[in-house]
C-alpha cells in the first residue's frame, strides 16, 4: 500500500507555514507499516489541487488531502476531489446540525459560510468531526480500472492527527491487508563530513541490499551533527529492533568515537550526561560564542546539578581581569587556556571550557575567520584545540558549539574516572 500525502494552502508555498503536517503523517504511516510514496504541496487552486491530486492517483494506492476543507471561498479541497470522482458536491443536513451544534453551545451562531463544511462528494464517507467544524472525508475513487481511495482531512495539526490516527490509518491497514512495521532509527555523528561518512560506510551501504536489510540515508542536520538514518521494515516490531540493533552496532564498529548519541540525543545532553556520572561540574569561559554554550547547555531541564555557570568575557579586558589572562594575543593557545583554568577556578568547577576565536567577518590578532581555539581542563586533561570552522559568522558560531562540546566528550571519555 503505496500511500501520497497533498498538502494544500498557499500559505506553505510562500513559507508563512511551515509543513509539519506531511512529516508528522509520514512518520504515523511508517509506524504503522505503510509506505509514503511522496508528499507535495500546491496552493489553493481547484485547478492546480485536481492536477496534483490525479498524478499522484497515477501511482499511489490512497492519497491523503490536508488541508482546505475550512468555510471560506478559498477552501476548494472538496471541489477538487468531486472533479477527480467525477461527481458533484452534494449537502449533508448532518453535517450542518453537528456544526450548528458546536456554534450553539460556545453561545454564537453559525455563520451560513459554514455550511460549505457540510459539501460531500456523493459516494464519499463522513469522518466525524470531533476537534472543530470541519469533517473529513474517505473517498473511494476509480483509476484506470483499480480502485483507489483519497482521504480528506483539516489542515489544523490537532483536528488532522485526531482523524489520522482515529480513522484513516486502521482504514489503510485494513485495505492494505499488512502487518508490517517500519522503524528508524538516528545514529548521530560529528567530526566527519558527509561524504567522508559515505565512504567509511560503504561497505556497510553495500550489504544493505535485500528486503531482510534496513535502508540507510544520511541526515546532515547543520551544527546538531550529521544524522544516520536506519530504516527496518519487517513483520514485527521485534524482528525490526534486532535488526536495527544489529546493523547499529556494524556502523557503530566502523565510526567508533563518531556517533556520540541516538534519536532525540544532542551533543550537549550526551556532554551533560558524562559530566553526571562522573559526578563532575562544569564552568565555562565564552568569547567567541556570546553566550551559546551556556545556553545550549541550560536549555536541558536539570543540567544546574552540573553547570555552575558560564561568563561571556568578550571583550579583552574581561579575559585579563576575571579570568586571569596575560599580556598577548587573546585568540590564542596560551589565551584559550587561562580562560579555562580561569572560569574554572573563579567557579570552583571540576571541569573548565572556554572558547575563543574569529567569527568575522575580518581577521583578528592575524588570524583568519573561522578560527576557534578550544580550551579543556579538568582531572587528567589539560590540553587547547585549534579548529578551523566554515560559514558566516553565525554559522562558525553555532559550529564552535558542538565543535568545543565534542571535544570536551572526546576529552572526558579518554580521562580515567576518579
């Protein structure tokens, strides 16, 4: 069962919406064993919305319609899908009573633009509205002598996902006659590009070639890593798991150090988590980030048990008389250094981070845009890190982020715990 998503709204064309919609459906799908076929977008065009509706009818087994079912001119959801039927609209008193209803008990009365909500293609289903005005639709649908099925539903995400999970998906399911379950899993990585990635895993990629095997896709997900995606389909959720575990383990093998989580982990929540159980506090010394770190940090619920704080000395004389840095050059090894063993001491930390560096968009101290000079101290490490980070100016910050973050780990992970 080869399943297409239609997102309609002229809204998402011109990126005042965002469609998160299709991706949160394409995830129900897959957990429900379902392939997605493709997602689209188009505006609210009748025209435009049938065009779209009968190619992706062409080769898909069912199309899901989200969006334009609303009481205004421009909701033409019901209109396209009549066009491709080849039927007409016809008026459903029901559906008019439950709207009515609703508008009734909040104390107002319905307006008559809302009777369009209650428009039906003839042959088509009700799906009871239960979280607005709007119903949703199943609509059984000929192509080229196979029956095919388009489902309508609103474009409001808690009005969609009620009619997703309560009704469409059970319906796929159940005229899919499968069972099979489709899961992903996200390794994620940093300190190697993506086609450096590619290459060390391509005897791996190589393997993955039977229905028994996961497919695997790369992710680069800008300064939170570079995402590995695995993908199992199989007849159950056990089967699928100790295939994902298998096949983790085989690129886990291969990148070692590289992948520093799984799923929703984030560099500075894996960072977090090795600083707890080692029972070790942290301070921070900030320049070149403005305060990033601390931030990234302390935006995890709880992580005040391990940060005790993070000064933003950005300008040189906030190195020199609160961190204790010398004469010279305040992008620099010797500068990256003192900051750490100064947040860390005027803290009483265990651990000491700092960063400093050239953002842009011109050279400083002669050294060129997009240096970032890592300072790591603490019980068994004392050591500067020199990197050299591409981008804008917010870009090489946000870089320097997981950069000195991933450091810091790789730093901890080699230091024998006390």
């Amino acid at each position: 069962m080869n399943v297409a998503v239609l997102a309609v709204g002229t809204e998402l064309l011109l990126g005042q919406i965002i469609d998160s919609n299709s991706a949160w459906m394409g995830e129900e799908l897959a957990g429900a064993g379902i392939d997605s076929l493709v997602q689209v977008k188009v505006g609210d065009n009748v025209g435009r919305i049938e065009v779209q509706l009968r190619r992706l009818l062409d080769d898909a087994d069912a199309v899901i319609v989200c969006g334009g079912l609303g009481p205004t001119h421009d909701d033409l959801t019901r209109d396209a899908i009549a066009a491709v039927a080849g039927t007409e609209l016809e008026l459903d008193e029901s559906i008019v009573e439950v709207i009515r209803a609703m508008f009734e008990s909040r104390g107002r009365t319905m307006p008559e633009s809302n009777v369009r909500q209650a428009m039906v293609p003839r042959g088509a289903t009700v799906i009871a509205q239960t979280r607005g005005t709007a119903p949703g639709l199943i609509c059984p649908i000929e192509v080229g002598g196979i029956d095919k099925v388009v489902y309508a539903v609103p474009g409001v995400p808690h009005e969609m996902r009620d009619m997703v999970t309560r009704v469409i998906v059970p319906d796929l399911v159940a005229r899919s006659g499968s069972h099979d379950v489709i899961q992903s899993r996200v390794l994620r990585t940093w300190g190697e590009s993506e086609s450096g990635l590619n290459e060390r895993l391509d005897p791996i990629i190589a393997e993955l070639e039977s229905p028994e095997t996961p497919t695997l896709a790369f992710l680069a997900s800008g300064w939170e890593g570079l995402k590995v995606r695995l993908t199992a389909k199989a007849a159950s959720a056990e089967v699928c798991s100790a295939r994902l575990d298998h096949w983790e383990q085989r690129i886990r093998d291969e990148l070692g150090d590289l992948v520093f989580g799984v799923g929703e982990a984030t560099m500075e929540s894996v960072v977090l988590e090795e600083l707890r159980g080692r029972g070790s506090t942290l301070a921070v010394a900030e320049s070149v980030t403005g305060g990033l770190v601390g931030a990234r940090l302390t935006a995890i619920p709880g992580a005040s048990d391990v940060v005790l704080g993070s000064i933003v000395s950005y300008s040189s004389d906030v190195k020199r008389r609160l961190l204790g840095v010398g004469p010279g050059e305040v992008v620099s090894e010797s500068a990256a250094r003192e900051m750490a063993h100064g947040a860390r001491d005027l803290l009483g930390a265990d651990v000491g981070l700092s960063l400093t560096g050239v953002a842009g968009p011109d050279e400083q101290d002669d050294q060129p845009v997009g240096t970032l000079l890592v300072g790591i101290v603490g019980p068994g490490f004392d050591e500067v890190r020199r990197v050299s980070l591409p981008g804008t100016r917010e870009q090489m910050r946000q870089f320097s982020v997981i950069t000195a973050l991933g450091l810091l780990r790789t730093a901890l992970g080699s230091a024998p715990r006390g």
